[in-house]
C-alpha cells in the first residue's frame, strides 16, 4: 500500500508520526509537499518529524516526499533546473499511483488540491477527509467525482487532539482528544452488516474488516484499499481511533459543527483564547441564539429525511401508516449542544482556534464550511438563522481588516 498525506500542518504531522510508527516499513508513507523545494528540504532536513509530548520527543522517519509543481516524467518544465540527487531518490514518489489519500489542508484548500491528484487516483483509491465544518464531500462529488462508477472510497473522520507546530516537522502533541470516522455508503456493499447480525448478541457486534472485503471477494481490487485505510487507522491507538457507524458519524460532525460555530466565529471576532469566551453573559446569549438556529435546522433536516423514506415506500406499494418519524437525535437538541460547546470551551480554554489563528496570519478561513453550510442547510428547509449569518458576515469583516491597524 502507498499511504499519501496530503496538508502537512500540524495535524497532517502527527497523522503521519502515527501512521509510520504504526504501520510495517514496506508500505510507504508519503508527505505531498505544495512545491518541490519543500520536499527537498523535507530531504535535507532529515526526512523525519517529531511529536512532542508531556515534554517526551519521540521521532518518525523514512518517508517518502511528493509536490505538486513536479512535472511528469519526461516533461520539459523549466522547472525542473537540474537532475536529481541520486542519494535522494528512493525517499521520492513524484507521480507514484496513490492507494490511500489522508487530506489534513483547510477545507477551502482541499477541493482545488485534490483536484491537481486526479490523475493519480482511481475508482479503488480512498479519501479521508479530516476537515473542519461539513460539505466538502458534497463538494467533491458536484465538482470533481462526478461520475459515480468514477470515485473513490470516502472516509469522513474528526479529530480532537490538540497539536500546535513548533518548528517545521516538530509539533507539539497538547491535548489528548479522539479520531472517529466513519466510511461514506455505498449502494453496491454494506460495510456495516456485522451490526445487524442476529447470531450474535446485540451488545457484542461491532464494525468489522470483513464486511468491507475478504481476499476470497471477486471484488477484493476494488475495495483493498479502503479496507487497509480502515486497518490503519485502526492501527494509530495512540490517538485513540475510533471507527463509528455512519449514522452516529452524522450526528458527531454536526456536534462539532455547531461547537465550531461558536467557538471559532467568537474567537475569531473577538481574538481571544477558548477559554476566555463565555466569561461575558453575552456570548451565552450569542451562543444559546446559534444553537436554537442550528438545532431547527437540523431537525428540519431530519424531518425531512423521514418524508424523503415515506414517500420512497409509498412509490413501492409499501403500507406506510406504521412507519416511525425519525426524530432528531438528542445530542443535538439546543440543551445538549449548548452544553457541549462550553465542554469544549473549557477543555481547551488555553487554546487559540484555527480559525482566529488565520486570521492572525491574514489566511483564509474555514467559515463558509461552518457557518455557512449551516446557512444553506437552513435555506434549505426554510430556517430562520439571523445569529449564525451575522456571525458568518463578521468573520469575513475581520478577515478583510488589518491586524492592529494604526489611525
């Protein structure tokens, strides 16, 4: 297996620390750099990252580097000004097939990146997503995939840990969280049959490997790598890995969607740590107003998806008078998401958010995936969201003025 990690910011650095001290040496861990300089200096640099814990540096090496401004093999690119340093070539994989893509960039960076690796994906490639907000796999099927028998496998994951960058290829492991993730559906296979295995008692059945494929499987080819995608990040215990069912999938995104919401937006307003938000009555109101927007919106939803499912077993002839409305989960009520967003206040009230870190460094942010995919959502189904969309417009107000502008 070739295992690519695409965006080598701080999480897409202890990914990779993880993946190669957990996975056996002969399957290659590569670091897609932006330019072919950096992987040369990724090269020169040693070739290895540190992780940094409770003040404890443990270190991974013997990884392969990539870049996008690399010409294929044969090109004539004036960029390409001089040969190859033989005592750097095998640690290269420029142009190599890529089985197993983990994307750790801003979500706004992640479309047009992947974009550049379509020649070297196929139908039996898989994607992890690990991106803030909710919507870039919609994205990627309307703008990129758009042939169905054409995509890959998709995994959608979320990550907890806190880790900031110290130096390049050294980050600082600060807080201990989760990595859960689930696989997108597919119509063809069911990769959660294990749970509905009535030979086995309820309360013991769980995901299992062998519902995605089994070397006896006329298909194997097809689904190997998302298969070994799955093992590995099985394999990363240190990070806690967790692999969920689709469904409660959802429902963990759109927690963190809504927590995002406020913390980041807040944060990123106001330029202060975590911690420091909800010492005002104000942000309580501002946050109770945004989590009674988007918990509607999300029932809305919900009660949506339950007419879509009626009206399908209607078309089927299906008596329908005894089907259950699908009620929205309670971890998304206001009360719960409330509470939620000050347990995450408070765990990481030392923490400055990656989205006031952009602004900080006059980079883009991620709140059209946050803030504004809860905006569509609303539109959608007809939810009012005056809160959330102020938030949405300040952000990008403060994103367009200068830091500590003088008068």
């Amino acid at each position: 297996m070739q295992f690519h990690v695409l965006g080598l910011g701080s999480i897409g650095s202890l990914l990779a620390h993880h993946l190669r001290r957990a996975i056996p040496a002969e399957h290659t861990i590569t670091l897609i750099h932006k330019f072919r300089s950096a992987a040369e200096e990724t090269l020169a640099l040693g070739n290895h990252i540190r992780v940094e814990r409770n003040g404890i540096i443990t270190t991974a090496s013997d990884f392969k580097v990539d870049a996008f401004d690399t010409p294929p093999p044969n090109s004539r690119s004036p960029t390409v000004s001089s040969p190859p340093d033989p005592k750097h070539e095998p640690y290269r994989s420029f142009h190599a097939p890529i089985d197993s893509l983990f994307v750790t960039t801003k979500a706004h960076q992640a479309v047009t990146a992947i974009t550049k690796l379509v020649p070297r994906l196929s139908a039996n490639s898989t994607i992890v997503l690990f991106q803030n907000g909710m919507g870039l796999h919609e994205e990627l099927m309307h703008r990129v995939f758009q042939i169905p028998e054409d995509r890959p496998h998709f995994v959608l994951a979320s990550i907890s840990h806190g880790v900031f960058t110290k130096a390049p290829r050294h980050v600082v492991h600060a807080g201990t969280g989760t990595v859960e993730f689930g696989i997108i559906p597919n119509p063809t296979r069911n990769y959660e049959a294990s749970l509905r295995d009535e030979s086995v008692p309820a309360y013991e059945r769980q995901l299992q490997l062998i519902d995605i494929t089994t070397p006896q499987d006329p298909d194997f080819t097809r689904y190997r790598s998302l298969r070994d995608t799955i093992a590995a990040l099985l394999l990363l215990e240190d990070l806690h890995t967790v692999w969920r069912p689709m469904h409660e999938m959802q429902v963990i995104l759109r927690r963190k969607l809504a927590v995002n919401a406020v913390i980041n937006s807040l944060s990123a307003i106001i330029g202060c740590r975590n911690g420091d938000l909800f010492i005002s009555p104000a942000a309580h109101r501002i946050m109770s107003s945004i989590c009674y927007e988007v918990s509607q919106a999300f029932n809305a939803e919900y009660q949506s998806g339950t007419n879509d499912s009626i009206e399908r077993l209607k078309a089927q002839g299906v008596d329908v008078d005894h089907v259950s409305a699908m009620r929205l989960p309670g971890q998304l009520s206001k009360t719960a998401l409330e509470e939620e967003v000050l347990k995450v206040a408070s765990a990481t009230r030392g923490n400055i958010s990656s989205m006031l870190s952009d602004i900080r460094h006059g980079s883009p942010t991620e709140i059209d995936y946050i803030n504004g995919y809860l905006l569509e959502l609303g539109k959608m189904y007809g939810v009012r969201m005056p809160t959330t969309a102020t938030l949405l417009n300040l952000v990008k107000m403060r994103s367009h003025i200068p830091l500590d502008q003088q008068f």
